[in-house]
C-alpha cells in the first residue's frame, strides 16, 4: 500500500484502541465481561485461527454481542405499538397525484409501487412495509418524514403527495448543450443541468429556450455538484464518461452544436428529491415485534450507548507523533 494510506490507518487504528477499550469499561460497569479463556476459544475456532495478536479486537466483537443479547435485550419490549404501512416514493408531484388518482380508482398499490416507487426498500417489497414499530421506518426508508406520517396521522387514508427534499433516489434527468466537438479524438465540451425530475427539467427547459442564462440556472438549480458551480462546464468528455444514455446525445454528430438536449432521463445518476405516496392500513397498541426490528432497536440503544461513553471520554493520541507511527508503520510492514 502507498505509505501515505498507511499513515491514515495508524490514526484509525488508534482511534480503534481507544474504542475499544471505552467499549471494555463501559461493558464492565454493566456487569459484562469476556474471560480471556473464552477468547482463546473463539480465536482458535477461526479458520485459520487467529493469533492473541486478535484478542482485544475479538473480545471487543464477543462484547458488544453479549450487550446486545443481553442488557439491551431487556431495554427493548417485545410487544408494542406498531403501523402496517403502505409507501413508495415518485419523482414529482405530477407524478404522485396521477399515480393517487389509479390508486383512488382502485388499482393496486403494491403493483405500482412495485413497478414505480423509486425507494429501493419500497419497491423491493411492492409497497407494502408490514408492521412496524416507531423507530424503524426512518431507518428503512432513509426519511423521517414517512416515520411521522405513520405514527401521528390518519388511519386508512392516502395522503396527498408528501415533498422530501432530502431523500436520494437513482434516477435524474439531464439538460445538456455540445459546445465544442473534436472529431479526431471523439471528445465533446458539454455544459450540463441536472434535475432531479422530468417535470422540473422540462420547467427548466422552458426558461433556457425563453432566453435565460444556461450557465445562471445551472449555478442555482443542477444537482450535479462537480459542474454547478462552473455554470454546468463539464469541460471536454469521451464516449463511456458518462451513462449510454447522455453519451447518445453528447456523441451523436448529426446534432449541431449549442443545440438544447429535451430532458435525458438517466438511471446511473442520483439525484435529490421526491413526493411520498403512504397509507396506514391499520395499527395495533400491542403487537409482536419482528426480531429484524428488535435488533436494529437494540442496535441504536447500543450506539446512543456507546456515544455517550465517547462524548464523556478524554482521548489524548497526541502521543503517536510522526516518529512513532514510522517506527509502527515499519514494523508493521516487516521492516
């Protein structure tokens, strides 16, 4: 490895150390510990088995697997209040609603969100999340919004279209212009908008065709962070820098150059943005809880844990100064 990758990882294995230890202590004064018999026993059931080189590092995972059995275990209730909720997640507003409106007509639910929601979980499982309790859906669906809607509104009705502006989903639409061609080398200068929707980018469309600055609303609107603030400049490409999809345009020379693009949808790009679709079917004060959703529970007990013994703890690595991580860097290595 490159000896500056290494200088890194001896900062992060002091970090590890000290983690390590807080997580040791922290486990003692709950009353939990690990014999070093016991360790000894697990190194030698790896395959091949490890030396006491591991120890600390496997008494830490044996640790935080017995907190997690058994103080956290106590710490999260089986039976609680839960939410059997419907979702899945569209690219825009126009979109929600033509997509309620099928929904309000009777389609299924789970066959368009199947098919259309744009949430990975959500499409995964056509929609339909099961019950949960509160806590999870954040998590699973990477937004809190859905998590309020669940818990502190109506049972048994769609909601109109809910905006998530932070909520990142795998598809984006380009607005893009040829500047320059180079036919000798197969290269193209490109300036470039990224939105995150076709009803947005055909908005933005508009306005450039109605003669506002290309480069102006790319500095405010495109979700392209390597380019916006170049006013959408993504400089000179090739075939294959991009996806199929923008290269088509980008690449094809029958198109004349300083030609505006119509919006290229692009599923190898991620964008931000997008309007939730949730139903609540029905709720339950006392439920069993699924064991996935136990764990993770017991899981973010043990992280609010662990932070806590983190924010109170006095790291001082000041010690490990430029000679000594040489001289551990070298042994490292075998020097």
């Amino acid at each position: 490895m490159p000896i500056e990758y290494m200088y890194g990882l001896a900062n992060e294995v002091v970090m590890a150390i000290a983690q390590n230890e807080l997580i040791r202590q922290g486990a003692m004064e709950l009353d939990t510990t690990i014999s070093n018999s016991a360790v000894d026993e697990k190194l030698k059931g790896y395959d091949p088995p490890l030396s006491k080189d591991y120890r600390d590092i496997v008494r830490t995972e044996m640790l935080v697997s017995k907190l997690l059995d058994e103080h956290f275990e106590q710490e999260v209730p089986q039976f609680v209040e839960q939410r059997h909720v419907l979702a899945m997640f569209l690219e825009s507003e126009s979109q929600a609603m033509e997509v309620r409106a099928r929904l309000e007509d009777g389609e299924s639910f789970t066959e368009l969100a199947g098919e259309l929601s744009l949430d990975s979980f959500s499409k995964e499982k056509k929609g339909d999340l099961g019950w949960r309790p509160k806590g999870v859906l954040t998590e699973l669906l990477d937004s809190s919004i859905t998590e309020v809607y669940a818990f502190y509104f109506g049972v048994g009705v769609l909601n109109q279209p809910i905006y998530d502006e932070e909520k990142t989903k795998s598809v984006g639409y380009w607005l893009i212009k040829v500047l320059e061609r180079k036919e000798e080398s197969d290269e193209a200068h490109i300036q470039a908008i990224l939105l995150g929707s076709e009803e947005k980018a055909q908005d933005v469309r508009a306005r450039l065709e109605a003669g506002e600055d290309f480069a102006e609303l790319a500095k405010e609107l495109s979700q392209h962070d390597a380019s916006k603030e170049n006013g959408g400049d993504l400089d000179w490409l090739t075939p294959g820098t991009m996806s199929l999809d923008f290269d088509e345009f980008a690449f094809n020379s029958e198109i004349e150059l300083e030609t505006l693009s119509e919006p290229i949808r692009d599923e190898a790009t991620w964008t931000r943005g997008g309007y939730w679709l949730l139903k609540v079917v029905a709720e339950e004060d006392n439920i069993k809880m699924e064991d996935d959703d136990r764990d993770f529970l017991k899981g973010e007990l043990f992280n609010e844990w662990f932070s806590a013994l983190w924010d109170d703890a006095e790291i001082d690595a000041s010690y490990l100064d430029d000679e000594r991580k040489r001289w551990a860097i070298e042994k490292a290595i075998g020097g």
